[in-house]
C-alpha cells in the first residue's frame, strides 16, 4: 500500500534577475514531479545542487505549497484535508534534516526536544512525556541519562539520534531524511545508516531519502529517482537502475561517483560544462547542452517519462524506432578509460 | 625509489597549548611520511585526526597556538622547520602550493580573477604586470575556464562553485611548485564537477610532475586518486603504504573498520560494520594505543603501551601490536575475524 503519492507536484518560485532591477523570472525548481512511496520502503532522489531534491522534501513535508499538481496520504488528496486532517498528516510526515548543530536548540534539554512534538500535538502528561523519551532513547541508542543533557554535550552522530528520536515521537508513517548523514564521519555514519535500516524493519517505516553519496542511496533505497533540473530523468528499482543506468545522465551520474576500491576500474563518461540555471532550462531535454548522446529532436521536443522494461526513462533514444543512430559514435569520444 | 623523497616527515609533532600549557592537544604526533616527486599520497582521517593541522604544519602557517615541537619535515634535503619566516614566505606558492575546501574563503572577493591568479607570478618570479596577467589568461586556459580573456576581468561571486575551484587550482599551480597540497578540494563540489576536478588535477600533475598531497574523509577519493595512502587516527600515522596494497589487505583494525564502514555500489546490501564508539579527546588520549577503547581486537598490552611502528612488508607501516613480528603468525586469524 502506498504512504504517499505526488503526481504532476510542480513549484514555481518567482525570481528577480539583477539586485534592484531586472526582468522577473520565474525558477522552476520542481516541474512535474510524479512518485509514490510504499508501506516500509525508501525512495532515494538522488541529483547535484538545482536539481530540485530538496524542493521536493519541502513539498511533501507542506513547507511549501505547490504550484500545481497533488499530493496524496493514504488516497486523500491534502487539499481536501480540513484542519484535523492536515493536523494528522503533519504529524504522520517527519524530517530529519543534514546538520545536527543547527536542527536542535542549544537551549533546550534532549528530553524537551524530544518532548516537544508530543506536547505540541497530544495531550500527554508530564509523567507519560518522560515515559515516552527514555522509549525513544532507547530505540535509537542513547542511555537514559542523556535525557537531562543539553545539546553542545553530544558528538555529531549522537545528535543526530537525538533528532531521530526527536522525528519518530509521534509514530510517523514517513520520514524525510535530507542528507542526514553527510555532516558525519566516516566511522559514525555507518552507525547511523545501520540504525536507520533498523528502525524501517523495526517500525515499517517509509523514508524519503536525499543525499548526494550515490552508495549511500543505493544502500539505503528500494526505488531510486533521479532529477535533473526539476524534472525525474529516470526512476525505477534501485539496485537494477545503480547497476545498469539507461538515461544518458544517470550513466555519467553514476559513473562519476568515487570507486570503493582502487582496482575497480570503470567507464567514465565526462559530462562538459555545468547545471545551467532553472531560470531559464535549455529547451526540449533540459539535459540536452550537456548529454554525449544528443541529437537534433532533444533540443526541440521535451522527452516524456516511459517505462521501459520496468523502468521509468526521460531520454528520447528509447522512443522505439524513431531513435537517430547517427550521432551514437560521438559518444566513444567522450567516454575515456581511467 | 633512488635517492632522497621529495618530502619527508621525520617524526613530526604540533601540538596546541592552551592555559599556559596546562592543556595541550597533540594534534599531530610522531608522523612519519615520504612522497616521492610525481606521487600522489593521500591522507584520510576523520575530524579532529590532525589531518588538517598536519597540512598547516607543512606550510608552517599555523594559528598562534600551535607549536611544531618537534620533528624534521625536508623538501629537497632542507629542514623546513628550521626555515625563517621570510624564507617560508619564498617556499609558500613557489614550491609548495595548497588548494584549501571552500574556493569562496580563498578568493578574495574585491579583487579580478586576472589580479588574483597573477599575483604569485608577480611576488615570486618578480615579473611584470602584463606578462603576469598573459600567463594567468594561459593558467586559466589550462584549467579549462572558457574565453579566459574576459573571465580575468571578472570577480570570484560571477562563478560557478566549479569555476572557482578550478581558479584556485590555476593559483596553486602558478608558480609550478613541486608538491600540491589539496585539503579536502572537491567536498563542496557536485558529483559531475567534481569527477571533472578530478580528472583535471590529475592531468596537471601529469604536465607538471607535481607530486600531490590530498588530504580527505573520503575512501573513495584516495581509491580514485592516490599511489600511497596514510590513515591517521587521533593525530598518528596508524598505517601507511601503497593504495591498493592497503585496500586489499589492511594491516590496522581502524583502516579495516574504515574500509567496511562504507557502502559500496556492487554489494548495496551487505551491512555496514560500524566503529563503536566517539573519536577519542586529543587533550586527554587513553594510555597505550588511542583506537584501543574502539577496537574490537584490543588486548591488555593495547591498554598499556602505545605501540611502535612495524614494517608489516617492505614499503608499509603499520602502529599496531598485531603488526609486531611476533603476532605476524596470527595475523591471518585477525583478518578472518573481522
């Protein structure tokens, strides 16, 4: 059964190019975004800077409206949620963010900041607050006393169980968790991966999981999604899509992640130039100005989302038979052995 | 290796001293190392294992509180330690150059791109104003900036995060120094840009025969990137050695923890083994071996004396009391075990 469902989750942000003048732009950081998460699963968005990943947490999470499109909880649409039902969604939905410095208040005792979301959304009593604290300690590895410490008392891994502890006080069904381990160690973050994993089976919990460590993604997801300038390029089961990538993208993604060992020798595709502006995305294939594998139909036609032997793929060099071999060879050019 | 190394460590150690030398953090501590002319060493550790601090001490440009106390480091057979201030001053940018993480903090942003790559040409080869700038137009060319005339011209905020990372690596090579030192270069970099960075150091270091220094959290930069590797933990070499010597058989149980904390794209399903445990506090180390608290094959001598550096095989190190001639018979128990 699915927790979530977006289906065409567009958000425009109005932009003013220049510091006092200019013409007004419009950024299209998420451009018809369609996923659904299953019961106990995880979906990795993985992408570079202005892909519109963390936009998309941002809408689930109902930090941001959307411009258009919908989002669906357990089949309801949230727009036809009333108060109460927004309410419970909220607290259905929780995050996890990156930096565990500046997620938690200094101020605050571990047991308010854990306490606070229960306080906010249930009526509990003091004694049954403090109950539910040492449960939480105790799920993600933390002794009791580290109830009565504050913050600046904790390493980075530890404050990162504090904000998990913090988003699993009211049962979620979903928790977004924004590159919640790049801030951390080496060494430590394994312990939080291993205790996220353990936590899915131990709750059946659904992730939505950010992060920019492509072996971290495939490590932690079912389904992995991957975005390109505000649109989903390529979506489909994680390992299957890490292993053999078919959008000309997700190929140079995927191949510029780092090796694990120094014998590991692979392709390289080289992608020249950078992410251009979402101001203003190239036409047709917003990946077109950079792909190896273009031809002319990518700059004029914008590719739609198909599946392919069960997976999903932007790219029109798979629109059966219509596909221009000619400019195939270009691509040994650009693909160096290292 | 015939004749003397381009760098060589001979038990280097900086510490700070706080409170009047009541508290003293000894960040880096007997490190021994050599790089060879043309070799790539790399330099993992997580935070606060005097990775950093190790390549402030190379450039002796430490903060007030730090003392080299003791120690030789001799590029080309001379005792950088022993060099004057104005000495060092002939040293930095000339023979060795650094490339440091954030290409924001080290650009200065009220002056030209043109003003700020030609300035080490101007101090240090006395040359003048126009034949500076047309070398830093060709700098800018080599690291593959487009129409550099009119970039020259231009300030740090009107690049890209790659652009301007690729202008600190145009500086550091500037003057043609022996020996590049890149302090986590690539870590605010996206993934496609930085497989470009990458490449492109890697392709300088041919040119120039420069050897390279990097220093990283990242296992997989080091597998990419590096002839040799040292692992340092708690402000110790723990190992050193060839790459892919290290990788394929690990001496160390922290460079063995290490390896297995990372997930790897071929095998996304294997558990992470995670270290147990903080780093420990440079200002208060345990007796004998500092990763002893952590390690899951400490013995009572681990506890009690730190132990020496051992020579596992020809052209390797290891700190470790496994490593001890003596324990070599039941090193292939260890490495089953974990």
């Amino acid at each position: 059964m699915t927790v979530i469902e977006a289906a065409g989750l567009t958000k425009h942000f109005s932009a003013r190019r220049g510091v006092f003048v200019g013409k007004p732009g419009t950024v299209r950081a998420v451009d018809g975004v369609s996923f659904a998460i299953g019961n106990g699963t995880t979906l990795g968005i993985v992408g570079e800077s202005g892909c519109g990943k963390t936009t998309t947490a941002k809408l689930v999470l109902g930090l941001e409206e959307p411009t258009s499109g919908s989002i669906c909880f357990e089949g309801r649409d949230l727009r036809q949620l009333d108060a109460a039902g927004r309410r419970r969604y909220r607290k259905s939905v929780q995050a996890v963010f990156q930096d565990p410095y500046a997620s938690l208040n200094p101020r605050m005792r571990i047991s308010a900041i854990i306490a606070e979301p229960l306080i906010t959304n249930e009526k509990v009593t003091a004694g049954q607050a403090r109950h539910r604290v040492d449960e939480l300690l105790e799920l993600v590895g933390l002794p009791a006393h580290a109830a009565d410490l504050f913050p600046h008392e904790f390493s980075g891994g530890q404050r990162q169980r504090i904000a998990i502890a913090r988003a699993l006080a009211l049962s979620p069904k979903l928790v977004v968790l924004d590159e919640p381990v790049s801030a951390l160690d080496v060494s430590i973050r394994a312990q939080i991966l291993n205790l996220l994993r353990d936590l899915q089976a131990q709750l059946g919990l659904s992730y939505l999981f950010i992060a920019h460590d492509l072996a971290a993604v495939a490590h932690m997801s079912h389904t992995i999604a991957v975005m390109y300038l505000g649109k989903i390029v390529e979506m489909g089961e994680a390992r299957a899509l890490a292993r053999a990538p078919k959008h000309p993208y997700t190929e140079a993604l995927f191949s510029a992640a780092l090796p694990s060992h120094p014998d590991e020798r692979r392709e390289e595709v080289l992608l020249p130039g950078e992410v251009p502006s979402p101001i203003e995305p190239p036409s047709g294939c917003r990946f077109h100005p950079r792909c190896p594998r273009a031809f002319t139909r990518c700059a004029g036609e914008v590719p739609a989302l198909r599946n392919l032997e069960g997976r999903l793929v932007a790219c029109h060099l798979y629109d059966a038979a219509e596909t221009d071999p000619a400019p195939l060879p270009l691509m040994a050019a650009q693909i160096m052995r290292t | 290796m015939a004749g003397p190394p381009l760098l060589e460590l001979d038990r280097l150690s900086t510490h700070y001293i706080a409170a009047q030398g009541a508290r003293v953090v000894r960040a880096v501590d007997g490190v021994s190392l050599r790089v060879e002319a043309g070799e790539t060493l790399g330099i993992v550790g997580e935070s606060g294992s005097g990775k950093s601090t190790l390549a402030l001490t190379l450039l002796r440009v430490l903060p007030p509180a730090a003392r080299i106390v003791g120690g030789r480091m001799l590029l080309d057979g001379e005792d950088l330690v022993q060099k004057t201030e104005p000495e060092m001053q002939d040293i930095r940018g000339k023979k060795i150059a650094m490339i440091l993480q954030d290409p924001m903090a080290s650009l200065n942003p009220l002056f030209t791109i043109g003003n700020q790559v030609a300035e080490p040409i101007r101090v240090h080869e006395h040359e003048t104003r126009r034949t500076a700038w047309q070398r830093a137009r060709a700098l800018l060319n080599a690291v593959r900036i487009p129409s550099p005339e009119a970039r020259v011209k231009q300030y740090p905020h009107e690049m890209s995060g790659g652009m301007r990372q690729r202008i600190v690596g145009a500086i550091g090579i500037s003057c043609e120094p022996r020996l590049l030192i890149a302090d986590e270069p690539t870590t605010s970099l996206d993934l496609t840009i930085q497989a470009q960075y990458l490449n492109l150091l890697r392709e300088l270091q041919r040119q120039h025969g420069l050897a390279l220094i990097f220093i990283t959290h990242n296992l997989g930069i080091v597998a990419k990137m590096c002839d040799q590797l040292a692992v340092m933990y708690a402000g110790r070499v723990v190992e050193s050695g060839p790459v892919s010597r290290i990788f394929n058989a690990p001496v160390h149980p922290y460079t063995k923890a290490l390896l297995n904390a990372i997930p790897r794209m071929d095998d996304p399903d294997r558990r992470l083994n995670a270290i147990e445990g903080q780093p420990p506090n440079l200002a208060a180390l345990p007796p004998g071996c500092s990763f002893a608290p952590r390690c899951a094959l400490a013995m009572p001598r681990c506890r009690e004396a730190a132990p020496p550096e051992f020579t596992p095989e020809p052209g390797r190190t290891a700190h470790c009391w496994l490593a001890e001639p003596a324990a070599a018979a039941g090193r292939l128990i260890v490495s089953g075990a974990v």
